[in-house]
C-alpha cells in the first residue's frame, strides 16, 4: 500500500513538473517571437515653422522585410503606396503629402494638413526575420495629435548632426557592398 502511495505521489509531482516545463517553453516561444517582431507606425517628421511630413517608423525590435504599406489621409485623402525590401528597427523613412496641383506640389503646413484631414491610418503587410507574415494595421489622429502638441508649447529643436551622421553610415554601409 506504501508502494502505491509513493508511486501516486511520484507521478503527481512528475506530473507539476512536466506542466511547469510546458509553460516554461510557451513563454520562451513568445519571448523568441517578441524578439524578433517589426512594427510599423505612423507618425510625423516636424519641420521648422510648424511644417511636417508624414513618417513611418519600425519601432519593434526585429527588421520588417519585404514591406507593403500604404499610408492614407482621412477623409478623402491621398492613399501613398510604398514597398521596400527591408525596414530594421530603428529605422524611419519620411513622405511629403501630394497636393492637388501634381507631383511637384506638396503640403507641409501641419495647420493645413489637420484642417484637411482627420486621421493618418497605416497599413499593409511585411514578414519578421523568421518569414511570419505580419499584418500592419496602425491609426494616427493628426487633428488630436497637433492640437495637442501646439497646446503643450513643445519647442523643436533641430538637430540634424545624428540623422546626417546615420545617413552617412548607412551610405558607408552600401558602398562596401556594392565593392565586394
């Protein structure tokens, strides 16, 4: 009777033991994942004198390959379609807003832009380094965002030294390639 006593109380306790190593691996499943997931959002590159252009950033900790995105003005506004092999983390890339007078005329006037257009929405798709699709899906409120930047008197400062120097690395960076 002991025996079995002993035995039951083994296989319980090996029991735990397994359901706890299970949870263990789920989490470090999600923890790899996580590691490696892009995302992409919407935001605004300001210019001096209350001037912007839209932005989009991969705020995630993993490169977002083979880009398809569009970033589109609500209501009514230009739907701008972009695609690019790869955005790491970190990285940004900065669109100017067509107007209706062509591709030569564009809006900058964050007054302007917000009193046209309600919402800067992102969408689109990219794959993580793993090859998982993702799907990209990130909404902006310009009006809500402006208002409340002009009423916190936030004071840009230009600072244009880091972005040159990235810039110049990244150029750097692809001159090397292009030479092996």
């Amino acid at each position: 009777m002991a025996t079995e006593i002993l035995t039951g109380a083994l296989v319980v306790i090996t029991a735990y033991y397994a359901w706890q190593n299970l949870r263990m691996v789920q989490e470090m499943r999600a923890a790899r994942v996580a590691a490696i997931q892009p995302r992409l959002v919407p935001t605004v590159e300001h210019l001096p004198a209350g001037h912007a252009n839209l932005r989009v950033i991969n705020v995630g900790p993993g490169a977002a390959l083979d880009v398809d995105i569009h970033l589109k003005l609500d209501p009514g506004g230009p739907d701008i379609h972009y695609t690019t092999s790869v955005i790491p983390a970190g990285e940004f890339h900065d669109f100017m807003i067509p107007s209706d007078g062509g591709a030569d005329s564009v809006i900058t006037q964050l007054d302007v832009i917000t009193a046209t257009w309600e919402l800067f929405r992102l969408t689109g798709t990219c794959r993580d380094v793993s090859g998982a699709p993702q799907s990209v899906d990130e909404r902006l409120p310009l009006r809500e965002y402006w208002a409340r930047r002009k009423a916190a008197l936030h004071v840009w400062h230009d600072e244009p030294l880091p972005e040159i120097a990235k810039r110049l690395k990244n150029i750097e960076k692809l001159l090397k390639k292009s030479v092996k």
